[in-house]
C-alpha cells in the first residue's frame, strides 16, 4: 500500500479537480431534497462532537462540511455537544470544542447545544416506546446480552425478558431512574428483531444505568441513554433537516430511522454517510490521541506535532489553509487515506501569498568582514514580500561582525553546493557580494569558529560592474544587532505513513527525530515586535510562528511550521495517480 513514503489518496481527482463544493454527493442530495421540497426547503445541519477530547483535522473536514453546506444553502448548523457518556466528557473540551470551530472560521451562532440538555426529553421518549411495546427492560447481564446477540452469520436469540408486560417495564425503568438498582442489573433495550441481518438492529440497549458524574448535570441522573438512541432524538429536537456522518455509522441507519418512525417525531432528519478523514504520518482518532497526550509522548493536545486543530494551530497552521485542504479533499463514500504532503502543501501556498519574509540564522557562524570599517552600521531596505510590494519593506542593519548560517560554509564543498567556501564568491541577500578570505579553528576540537571575508563595496544590492557571477546567495544577521531566538523544529509525528496498519502497536512508529530545540539562533531587529501567533517566512528555512505560549518580546520562541521543500508540488501527476 505505501511505497516509498508516498501514499494511496484513492480520492485523487477529487483533491485535485473537485474545487467546486456544489457537486459531491451529498450536495447533491441536498439539492435534490430542496427541489422536490423534502423539507419545505430548509438546510439545518449540525456539527456534534462528544466532548472527550480536542477535536483533529477529521473533524475539522466534518465540520467544513457542515458549516459550508449550510451557508451554501441559505441554512443553520448548530453546534451540538453530544455528551451522553459521562465518562470522560469535561468542560475542559467543550470549551477547546468551541474555541477551535471559532477559530476555523465558522460561527454558530446562538445555536450551541447540549445532548445533556435533553436527558429529560429523551427518558419521556424512552416511556413513550415501552408504552407501545416497543421497548422492555432486559435483565440479563452484559456477557449474556452480547452471547444472545448471535454473529454476522448466526441469528439471535430472545432475552428471556422481551415479554416482561408494559406495566412491569414501566415500573422497572422508572426505579431505574430512581436508582433502585446497581449498574449493570438492568438495561432498557428497543424490541426489534433479534433475527434481523443487521445485527445494531436486534434489540438494541438504549438506556444504561451508570454511576458516573457527569460534567454538566452532576449527580442527577444515575440512567444514561445510549448513543443510538440521543443522536436521533437530539437531531429531531433541533429540527435537522440533514445529519451528516461518517461511514460506520451506516448500519445504524436503519435503527436511526426505526427511532424516530416509531415515536413518529415531528421532524425525521435525513442521515448520509461519507468516509472519514485518514491522514498519512499520524493518528485520527481520539482515543490514539488521548494516549500519546496521557502517557506524555507529546506535551499536550496543542502539542504542534499534533493533528488536533490546537496543535496545528500552535504550529502555525491558518485556518485558511485547513479549510482550503478540507474542500480539496472533498468528500466520498469510499475511506481513503490522504498524504500529509497534501496538507503541508495547502500551509505553504497559504503562508507563500500572505507571510513575511525576514531573516534568521538559526545555527550561528561568526563571519568577519575584514575591510567594511569598524562601528560602520548600514541599513538595507529589505522587500518584506519580494513579490508583493504592497507587502511594503523594512530596514536591516549591516556591519562588519555577521552570523550566516553553519550549513552556508563548507570547507570542502560538494558538488553543486551554491554556497560559500574556499575560494568562493556569495551575495549576502539584499547586501554585498563576499569574498572568502580565511577560516578560523578551535584548536582543539578542529571545529570552524570564524570566517573571513572581504567585502566589494561596487555591489551594494545590485548586480556587480562586471557582471560577474557568484555562486550563490545566503542569508544573514548582523551579530551585535540580531536578537536571540529559541526555534523549535517538528518533523511527522510517526516514521511511517499509516502507524495503524502496521504489526506492531502505533506508539512503536513515533518518530524519535519528530521534535528538536535549538536554543542559540539570531534573527533581525524587527523580530522585536514579533507578537505569538505572528507568522513569517524566515528566508531559505522556511515559514515559522511566534509560538502562541512561549514567545514574548523578552523571550522570542519560534515554531517551524513547514519547511520550503514542498514534496506534494514535485510529486509528478505520475505519482500522484499511482497512490491511487
Ligand atoms: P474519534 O473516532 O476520533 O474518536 P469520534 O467520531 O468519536 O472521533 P465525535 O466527537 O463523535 O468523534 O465526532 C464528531 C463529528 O466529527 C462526528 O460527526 C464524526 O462523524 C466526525 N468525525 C470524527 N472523525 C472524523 C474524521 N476522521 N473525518 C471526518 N469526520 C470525522
Ligand atoms: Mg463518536
């Protein structure tokens, strides 16, 4: 499936042609519905996510898609915390929840919801179905619900409870309620079909009794209803016309619908499936993630090696960038698994029209003018975008102590290698052409301190009289101006593309070389006003963010974001096509 680090995108054509939104699937089907008035013509969608952890880049594709869809059509999305498992649902993600959608660009307005708020809502649901008959209290216990459940292949079995009488249903769920009884003893199933092909059809549980504090209505309930059962009903009480989801829930369609059809809800939403998000390099999936955070194989949720929207965001991702990879990706039914080189692609065109350039050095090597006079100091007006003028320009001071950067010399210089060494000529960007001089060594380690240069004076930002060639250009700082700098370099968070479909467990993929500090870089003076979030491209290294936490004017941190080399563009539409 991956060879050479490239990876299937099975949904190839739609990432690379499919830019306008109106034609996938379930636009349209919702187009169709609007024609033929299916709804009176509404679009109400919803974004629901439980709130057991940060939400990742899958959900931002849902969530695109549900604000899109809705604006698109002239409609709502809400924004729903389905929290009906009290274990592991905190404020502390519905409040992450909120800020990411926020910062991704959508506003809900002041539709946010709570699964939570409708518990009561939903237990008069659940009396209604026992009233019909169609729900009984089971009291076998979970090892034997799951015995009697039969297989893909083999049939059901009845609980020998299903024909307990209405009026004893309704007393044993209302005590269940009260909390007459311990967790586990009972639980409140829909009377189905234990036969049906479809196994989430064969009397599924609905309500569980479950002594767990819950983040929002505390002790007041000790009977939780099941996903399957709210997600429906929650979607009805807001009057979704279209309820998005991904693929596995398509088997529990049918229960969806039997749902709302048997307590014959005012409102019966349309539920459609599409695949899922998979990125190449890391994990989608919360409870993946929730063990790298817990176990401390990265700092946090917002760690920026993450794939949570906090992390990208940390990183210096724009939401601009998320949500144009989002529509490129677009939508389907078949599970696909998307290059990361994708994403990372979408960042650099994005940061490429909008962030400024400035320069950097990011592992420092003294380079000595040895003619350009003593306490001379010269300010070179440098394009802050050499594309955009209207991007305007700032000034950079020149003297004769610099920092260029360790990699640009070579003593003995391999081929192709465009940068200075001995007996060679560069152009520092924007200034003079150099002359290589000398070098010198700690005597002891061997390790090259300085260098020495002479400088032309006739080519101060221009071409040189002669029109000689150089061979090359590199970027620097002036030493007693330039400003200290902590950079912080991520690579992918795992060595390989898909760390779950691998042998082994996930975590043994991590990418040891995913994270490296360096402590000791320059950057120009007008770094100082560097503010967190703020996002540059450092000439030749590649784009960097003011680190949201850490950077402050006294204590500049700076996030790699991405680096130049953009290996999604040099793949040839060749390959491209061969990963699908
Ligand atoms: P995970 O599988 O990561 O634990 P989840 O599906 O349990 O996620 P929810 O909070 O239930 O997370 O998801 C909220 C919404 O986001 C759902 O509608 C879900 O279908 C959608 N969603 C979750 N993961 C992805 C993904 N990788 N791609 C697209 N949509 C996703
Ligand atoms: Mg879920």
């Amino acid at each position: 499936m991956v060879k050479n680090g490239s990876v299937l995108l099975r949904n190839l054509k739609m990432a690379q042609t499919d830019l306008s939104p109106s034609t996938d699937f379930i636009r349209t089907i919702i187009e169709e519905h609007i024609k033929t008035n299916r709804f009176q013509g509404r679009v109400a969608t919803r974004f629901p996510p439980e709130p057991n952890g940060y939400l990742h880049i899958g959900h931002a594709k849902s969530v695109c898609l549900n604000f899109g869809i809705a604006a698109q059509y002239g409609g709502t999305c809400n924004l729903r915390m389905d929290d009906t498992d009290p274990s592991g649902e905190t404020q502390e993600y519905v409040d992450s929840i909120i800020q990411d959608v926020k910062w991704l660009g959508f506003d809900w307005k002041d539709r946010l919801y709570y699964a939570s708020d409708y518990y009561e809502q939903l237990y008069q649901y659940a009396l209604q179905l026992i009233q019909k008959g169609k729900a009984y209290v089971c009291s076998l216990s979970a090892d034997e619900i799951r015995e009697y459940r039969g297989t893909l292949t083999e049939p059901g079995k009845e609980s020998p409870y299903r024909n307990r009488s209405i009026e004893e249903n309704l007393d044993l769920f209302k005590r269940m309620r009260a909390g007459e009884f311990e967790d586990g003893t009972h639980v409140l199933r829909a009377k189905i079909d234990m036969t049906s092909p479809n196994i989430v059809m064969r009397d599924p549980v609905i309500y569980r009794i479950k002594r767990t504090h819950h983040y929002r209505t505390g002790n007041q309930w000790c009977i939780y209803p099941m996903y399957d059962f709210a997600h429906c009903l929650s979607d009805s009480i807001e009057k979704i016309t279209h309820s998005i989801c991904t693929l596995e829930f398509e088997n529990n369609r049918p229960l969806y619908d039997w749902i709302l059809d048997e307590l014959k809800t005012e409102s019966h939403p349309q539920q459609i499936e599409f695949a899922r998000l998979n990125l190449s390099y890391t994990v989608l999936s919360k409870r993946r993630l929730i063990e790298l955070v817990q176990n401390g194989y990265v700092t946090g949720w917002d760690d920026p090696r993450m794939p949570t929207i906090a992390g990208m965001r940390r990183r210096g991702f724009t939401p601009e960038a998320i949500r144009n990879f989002c529509e490129r990706i677009g939508v389907a039914k078949n599970d696909s698994l998307v290059d990361m080189a994708l994403l990372e692609h979408c960042v650099r065109e994005d940061l490429n029209e909008r962030a400024q350039r400035v320069m950097g050095v990011l592992r420092p090597l003294r380079l000595i003018i040895d003619n350009y006079p003593e306490g001379k100091v010269e300010e070179f007006e440098c394009p802050n975008h050499p594309q955009n003028p209207g991007m305007g320009s700032r000034k950079v001071p020149f003297s004769k102590v610099l920092y260029i950067e360790r990699d640009d010399f070579h003593e003995k210089p391999p081929k192709k290698y465009n940068r200075l060494g001995p007996g060679r000529e560069v152009r520092l960007r924007y200034a003079y052409i150099i002359n290589y001089a000398s070098m010198v060594k700690d005597e002891r380690t061997g390790e090259i301190t300085e260098i020495h240069c002479t400088y032309d004076p006739e080519t101060r930002n221009g071409p040189p009289p002669d029109g000689r060639k150089v061979d090359g250009v590199i970027h620097w700082v002036s030493a007693e101006h330039s400003l200290p700098a902590e950079v912080r370099l991520y690579e992918r968070l795992f060595r390989v593309a898909n760390p779950l479909g691998e042998k082994e467990d996930f975590l043994k993929y991590l990418n040891p070389k995913s994270f490296e500090t360096i402590t000791a870089c320059r950057v120009e003076p007008s770094l100082a006003n560097a503010r967190p979030e703020n996002r540059y491209q450092f000439e030749r290294l590649g784009y960097f963010c003011a680190d949201l936490k850490d950077s402050s004017p006294e204590r500049l941190v700076f996030n790699r974001i991405v680096s130049l080399r953009d290996s999604w563009a040099k793949m040839s539409a060749q390959e491209k096509q061969k990963m699908a």
